[in-house]
C-alpha cells in the first residue's frame, strides 16, 4: 500500500500540474476570447505567477515539478530516483491531461462551430509559420535549457539563496515573451500534451518532446559534471 508521503507527493504533482495548466493554457484561450486583450504579456504572466506560487506552495511536498523534463534532469543529478521519477512524469500527465478537458468543457469546445477554444486550439502551443522542425526544436532546447538551469541553481541547489520558485517563475515569463511567438515556449511536453489531447492533435510530439528533453540533459549533465558543489 503506498505510504501517505508518497500519495501526497503524487497528488501536489496532479493538483499543481492541473492548476499550473488552467491558468496557462487558460490564458492564451482567454486572449482569444477577448481579441487580444489579453497579450503576450499577459499570458507570459500567467505562467509566470502561477508557477511562482505553485512551486512555493508544493515544493515541500513534491519540489513542485510539474514538467516531466524537470524531473529528468533532477534524476540526471540523482536528485530523483527512478521510480519516484516515473510515477512523477504520470501524475504531471494526468494532471495536464485533466487541464486540458476541463479547458474544453470550460470554453465551449465540445460546441459545434468556432469557439474561443477551438480558435485558441486548446491553448496548446504551436510553431509559427515558416519555421521549420529543427529551428522549432531548437528553441524550445534552448528555452528549456534556461528553465532547467533555473531550476537546478536557484532551487535545488545547496547554495542557492532560499527564494522558492521565484525566480523560476521569472524565467518561464522571460522565455514565453521571446518564445511565445514562435513556438509557444512549451518548455515542458506535459504542457503540450494535455491540450493537444483535448484537441486530438499529437502532431507536434516531436518538438515538444525532443526539443525540452535535449534542453534538459544538456542543462542537467552541464550542471552534474561542471557545475556542482564539489
């Protein structure tokens, strides 16, 4: 039977991937619904602060993953276990995944006709024309290579001052006002796949996966071999 410790670690993974989510993914369906209003900005924040907060809030319980790259490259530290890893990256999928049918439900997206989901397409992420799948894959390496560094030097190291997810959160504001217009700045495959599995559309898996997990063992391996606390 699993312990209480783990049932809750599991359940901040779920809860905080699928509020991470709402709001996110929320806002880019909500910037469709008002015209515009919302901005760029205005989902770079949304981001941003609900991760900011989320991470704080759950990062005793869980360290407030959320991204199933993150915890890749917390394990490719040994900050992770194996098995603690994979039950992790399934409790952020299912979180995402719930995120992503609630969005629909919320939106209008099981309505016949256009709507501000189906305009927004889910809120999932999407490359912009004209780039192509290697540019669109490396962006999304480099953006998530950022976050990873954030996350390991500013979170899970020893010798970070102790700010929570902060600065974290500043990070995935900063690479969605570069990214977002290019590839959405996903920077994390669960964020891609709980809308696009709304949607019903995976054809973007090579990119965001390959591009955040290329990002993060680059971040990750750089970190163990180059830039830990000896």
């Amino acid at each position: 039977m699993p312990s209480r410790t783990l049932v809750a670690a599991l359940a901040a993974e779920t809860i905080g991937t699928f509020l991470f989510f709402v709001l996110g993914a929320g806002a880019v369906i909500m910037n469709a619904q008002t015209g515009g209003e919302v901005g760029l900005l205005g989902i770079a924040l949304a981001h941003g602060l609900a991760l900011a907060a989320l991470g704080t809030a759950f990062a005793a319980i869980s360290g407030g993953q959320f991204n199933p790259v993150v915890t890749i490259a917390l394990w490719l530290v040994g900050k992770v276990r194996t098995i603690e890893g994979i039950r992790y990256i399934v409790a952020q999928l299912v979180g995402a995944t719930a995120a992503g049918f609630a969005l629909k439900y919320a939106f209008g997206g099981f309505d016949a006709g256009d709507t501000a989901w189906s305009i927004a397409m889910g809120g999932a992420p999407a490359v912009a024309a004209g780039l192509t799948e290697i540019t669109a894959i490396a962006i999304e390496a480099v953006l998530t290579a950022l976050l990873v560094y954030a996350v390991l030097l500013t979170a899970a190291d020893a010798r970070a001052p102790r700010m929570g997810a902060l600065f974290i959160g500043g990070v995935i504001i900063a690479d969605i006002m570069v990214g977002g217009p290019l590839t959405g700045a996903a920077m994390n495959p669960a964020r891609w796949f709980g809308p696009a599995a709304a949607l019903g559309d995976l054809s973007g898996a090579v990119i965001y996966i390959t591009g955040p997990l290329i990002g993060a063992a680059v971040a990750a391996l750089s970190v163990r071999y180059l830039f830990a606390e000896r």
